[in-house]
C-alpha cells in the first residue's frame, strides 16, 4: 500500500513535469522496417541451439558475464564482506 | 573518434534503415480506386500438367494476392476449344481463368446486370458456348458455360449461363433482367448457383430433377421441342413431345398454399389432377399423351408453384416477369407417383390412363376412424402420466432444499465450535494473527501485476508524449524481449517475403526450414551428438581456463 502510493506520486509528478511535452511518433514505416530488420536477425538466432546445446548456452553464458567482470565482482564481494565486523576482512 | 566518421556512420544506418523498408511496403493497402482489378502476376506449368496462378486483386480498399492451381485436364491446346476456369479465390471472390496453355488470362469474375437485356438462349445457339469449369468449390464434375463475354479489359460481362452436373446437359440460361441488384448476382455466382438470379427468360433441359420456385405475376409454360440428354428429338415440331422409346414418364407437381384454381389449356389434362393432402395438387401426364399435346400451360397469377421435372424429356419453358430461384436434384422428393396403372415408373401407354380408385371403400374410412379415438385416448393418458410425474418432481425439488438448509445450519455451528477450541487449527486467534500478517504484507508490498502495470502505462504513456525521442528505449526493450523469447530448442531457418522495392514485384516468398528435421537421419543424429559433446568440452575447457586467468589476475594485483 505504502510503496503503490508512492510509486503512484511519482508518476503523478512525472506526468506533470513532462505533460507539456508532445512530439511526433517515429515514422510507421521506419519503425517497420527496422521490426522487419530485427525479426530477420532474431528469428534466425535460434539457429545457434544447433550448433551448441541450448542448455550449455543458458549455463555458459551468466558464467562467462561473470568471469568477464570478474574484476568488478570480486572488489563488490570484498567490498561487503568487509562491512561485516565479526568477520575480520581487511 | 572524429566528427566526419560520425557522420558518415549515421549515412550509413540510414542507408540501411530505408533499404529495408521495402518490406513494409508489401503490406501496404493501397487504394486503386473503385474500378476492382485482377492481375495475372504470373503462372507455372507444374509436372503433372497442371498450373499454378498467382494473381493480384486490386479492390477497392485493398489489394489481395492469392494462388490457385488448376488441374490439367482443364487445359486444351486445341484452339477450338476455349476453357474457363471459375474459382472462389481465399478472400472469397470469384474470379476466372481462361485456360489456355499458350495466354492463360485472369478475370475478376463481377457480373454487371443492366448492360445486356432481352438475351435469350435457343437450342441452337448452345452449342456456341464456351465452357467455364467450376473449380475449388465442389471438387465436381460441373461446369458453367457463358454466351458472350463483354471485356472492357478488367471487367467480365457475361451474357448467359450453361449449367451442367455430371456431364449432362442439364443447362440453365438466361440474362439478367434491369431491375435485379448486383449484390444479387454477385452472391449467385458466389455461392456455386444460380439461386438469386433474376431470370426473365429461362430454358431448361436434361436428366436431372429440377425444382423451380416461382413467384410469378403470370406464368405459362411453353411447351415446344423436345431433347433428351444431347440429342436433339423433335418428332411434332410444336409440341411437347418426347421420344416414343422413352420408358420415362413425364411428372409435373404443381403445388399451391393459396386456392387452386389452375387452367389448362387442354381440358384432357385434368383428369390427371390430384388433391394432395388439400393443399397442393399432382398432375401426371403419360409419355404418349403428351406427344399430342400443343397447347400451353397457364396458371392462376400471384400463387406460388413448385414444378418438379424428373422426366428425361424437360422442354422449354419461357416465363416472364418472375423473381426465380434455382434449387438442384434431391430436394424434392418425387414420394407421390400414384396413377400409374402400368406399374411403378413405367411407360404408361394411350391417353387412356386412369386416376386409380380407392379400392377398399368405406372400409379405409373406419380404419382411419378407429385409428383416430386409439391415437386421441392414448395421448389423454400421456398427458396425464406427464402430469403426475411433473408434480413428483416439484416434491422431490422442495425435500432437497430443506435438506441443504438443514446441512448448512449444521456446518455453521460446527466453524463456531472449531474457532472456540484452542486445540483446533481454526481457532480465532491463530485466524487473528494470520489477518495481521497479511495486513502488514499489503501494506508494505505491492500486489503481484501493480509493478507489470505500472511501469506499462509509464512506458506508453511516455511513448505518447515524448515521440521519437522514447522510440530508442522501446526498441532496447524490444530488443531485449526479442532475446529472452529465443527458442533454442527449435533451430528455424526463416525468410519473410522480399518484394523489389520500385515495382513491389514478388522476389522471394516466405519460406522456413527447421534444421532438426534433418537428425531424423540417425547417422547424422550421431555425428550431431558427438558434434555436441565436443562443442560443451570445448566451451568448458576455455571457461575454466579463463576463469583461472582472471583469479591469477585478480589475486597478483
């Protein structure tokens, strides 16, 4: 109840501040043409479970984000571990 | 990066972009004005002889493409013969083909009714007609045939029709009159018959039974010369004459929901009247009588006749001023043969046939009466067995419903004792903190579909007023659903339609192949397999081999 209401004065206030606002759509037939676009290149990736079992892309692909950042995820854990005072990590 | 490769980066999407959009274009409804217009795009001669048409329908909001493949025997080289092919494309117009192997030509098939009037069709005239094969209808052997065809090259005109079923000459013709509608016409042709043609002069011949529905000002029956399937038989000239080999006989019911009061021309033929049941009326006329026969039938004006031809010698009949409907073999029963003291459907012989008597007298009288009080006395009794069983049943409602209401009193004070009782799950205050657990809960989180709700009216609401500006967020989004609804699973090979962009010509059509239907070969499921296990060792062994370089990275730092 608390966080609707709030979500809902957002939006209120959002829709205030930009109300005034009232520009032209994207062309019909660009935006089309582009859906067209997309849908020849997506419609066709599922072509890739083929070639590599769809259940080593759905496990391979998170671990591969998370070892590419590695870096990142290593400092946030450490980071957090070291908030945590009984733990000792400095 | 420097401002001029911006630029010509942007060229570029854009180039792309409108290179695309030819597409869209194939889809587009484009107005061709009222005029309706069917083009022939092209045809193939398929292996079995048959072809193949795509065509285009330019209405008048719209265009339709559609395809149709005519069988070959539909097709002549000879070019003394000209076929037609009538079909009802998919967007439910007819539309017809002229088959010939060398021009194949497409008509929309719109039948104008006040251009051609008075056309009459005679016997001789018919063998003129071109043939029109009905085609994805029925699947049957039928055919219609036009008289002239008025082309003003987009709109056929046809003059005259020739109906045929099962290869006998079974034809119906006639021009339509000024004062029918279009709508009309259109819905004839559409429907496969002729059933809301307005037909001012009609001829009819052949072997099948015919029932003709006639609301007429003033009918009359021309009887003139005779046929018998193809050939051609006139033996009086004048008369309604049949051949005297026929073993058919002749059977007209002319039946009447109003008063009867027919006239015939030949005073002989009402003796072969019959009362049916008080209403309508049989008239049977044997073969050889009718050869002397030279006069017409007339009957009363504004009555409403139903004449059923089931002889194979069908004359002419000429009608005027009447809205007709078309109705074929098998419905109307013909369950009234009766007068025939030949037998059956015989040849009755001399014009000396005779209404057969009752034979049994006052005797058929009493049966029929003893028959009644039987019949009167046994639905007394049903009714009163029905009524007794309804007021059982009325008993048998109101029971049940005490006996609910006694079960729900009964339940009640069972929940009441339950919430008293500390031992029983249901007791009042557990039920107490379980309505302020989920007090607390809705309170502080929303419901399940609020956030799916919320953040759509946001995004078209922002969509609606920040325009072109919102549009690159949608497509993130679009994208993004794109991705997460890939099925793996099902490795499609897709192509849309690809149309050229200038003169919207049909480049490539969709087409999809799905690649696991080629592991249905088991060898090549094997070697797939294998392909698999060596794909995941591959992927694994280079995931663990960078995932031990970045921790040596990590960790020398």
């Amino acid at each position: 109840m608390i966080l609707e209401t709030l979500l809902n004065i957002i939006k209120v206030l959002l829709q205030v501040i930009f109300g005034w606002i009232n520009l032209p759509q994207m062309p019909e037939q660009l935006t089309s043409s582009i859906g067209t676009f997309l849908s020849l290149i997506f419609d066709n990736l599922s072509l890739l479970g083929f070639f590599i079992r769809p259940l080593t892309l759905t496990l391979t692909i998170p671990i591969l984000i998370i070892l590419l950042n590695f870096e990142q995820v290593y400092k946030l854990t450490i980071w957090i571990l070291k908030k945590i005072p009984f733990l000792g990590v400095h | 990066m420097s401002f001029k490769k911006h630029f010509i980066i942007l060229l570029f999407i854009i180039f792309l972009l409108f290179g695309f959009m030819p597409f869209s274009y194939a889809e587009t409804d484009t107005d061709y004005g009222i005029m309706p217009i069917s083009v022939l795009d092209d045809y193939v001669l398929n292996v079995d002889g048959s072809y193949t048409f795509t065509y285009t329908h330019h209405g008048q909001n719209k265009i339709y493409k559609g395809e149709v493949t005519i069988p070959a025997n539909f097709f002549d080289d000879s070019s003394s013969v000209q076929r037609w092919a009538l079909f009802i494309g998919d967007d439910g117009k007819p539309y017809i083909v002229q088959c010939s192997s060398s021009y194949p030509t497409l008509y929309y098939f719109f039948a104008t009714y006040n251009t051609i009037t008075g056309f009459g069709v005679n016997a001789s005239g018919s063998t003129n007609y071109a043939k029109i094969y009905e085609y994805g209808v029925n699947g049957k052997d039928e055919f219609y045939s036009h008289g002239d065809l008025y082309d003003d090259g987009y709109i056929l005109y046809p003059s005259g029709f020739l109906y045929s079923r099962n290869l006998n000459v079974n034809f119906v013709t006639g021009s339509f009159s000024s004062n029918s509608k279009p709508s009309d016409v259109y819905n004839g042709i559409k429907n496969g018959s002729f059933k809301t043609y307005y037909i001012y002069d009609v001829m009819f011949r052949g072997t099948s039974p015919y029932l003709l529905d006639i609301s007429a000002s003033s009918l009359s029956i021309a009887l003139g010369t005779a046929y018998e399937g193809y050939t051609y038989e006139d033996d009086t000239g004048n008369g309604l004459s049949v051949t005297n080999t026929s073993v058919d006989e002749f059977l007209l019911d002319i039946s009447d929901s109003g008063a009867l009061s027919h006239s015939f021309g030949y005073d002989g033929l009402k003796k072969y009247m019959k009362h049916k049941d008080g209403v309508g009326q049989i008239l049977e006329i044997p073969f050889d009588y009718l050869t002397s026969l030279d006069n017409s039938l007339s009957f009363t004006s504004g009555h409403q006749y139903i004449v059923n031809f089931t002889s194979r010698c069908i004359n002419s009949i000429s009608i005027s001023n009447f809205s007709y409907k078309y109705y074929d073999e098998g419905n109307f029963k013909t369950s009234f043969l009766y007068g025939s003291t030949g037998g059956g459907t015989g040849g009755q012989t001399g014009g000396n046939t005779t209404t057969p008597d009752d034979p049994f007298g006052g005797f058929t009288n009493s049966v029929v009466d003893s028959n009644d009080r039987v019949s009167n006395s046994i639905k007394e009794q049903t009714g009163a067995i029905q009524n007794q069983t309804s007021k059982i049943e009325e008993q048998t409602n109101a029971i049940e419903e005490q006996t609910e209401v006694n079960k729900n009193i009964f339940e009640r004070i069972g929940d009441i004792l339950n919430f008293l009782n500390p031992f029983s799950e249901n007791f009042f205050v557990y039920k107490l903190i379980e309505l302020l657990v989920e007090a607390i809960k809705s309170l502080f989180i929303p419901s399940d579909d609020f956030f799916s709700t919320y953040f759509d009216e946001l995004k078209s609401w922002f969509s609606d007023r920040l325009g072109f500006l919102f549009y690159p967020f949608e497509l993130i989004l679009d994208i993004l659903n794109r991705i997460l609804s890939i099925n793996f699973n099902e490795p499609i090979f897709s192509i849309p339609d690809i149309n050229e962009p200038f003169t919207n010509s049909h480049l490539i059509s969709q087409t999809s192949f799905n690649l696991n239907s080629l592991l249905d070969n088991s060898i090549f499921s094997t070697i797939h397999s294998i392909y698999l296990v060596c794909v995941d060792a591959f992927i694994v062994f280079k995931l663990v081999n960078l995932a031990r370089e970045k921790y040596e990275e990590v960790t020398t730092k």
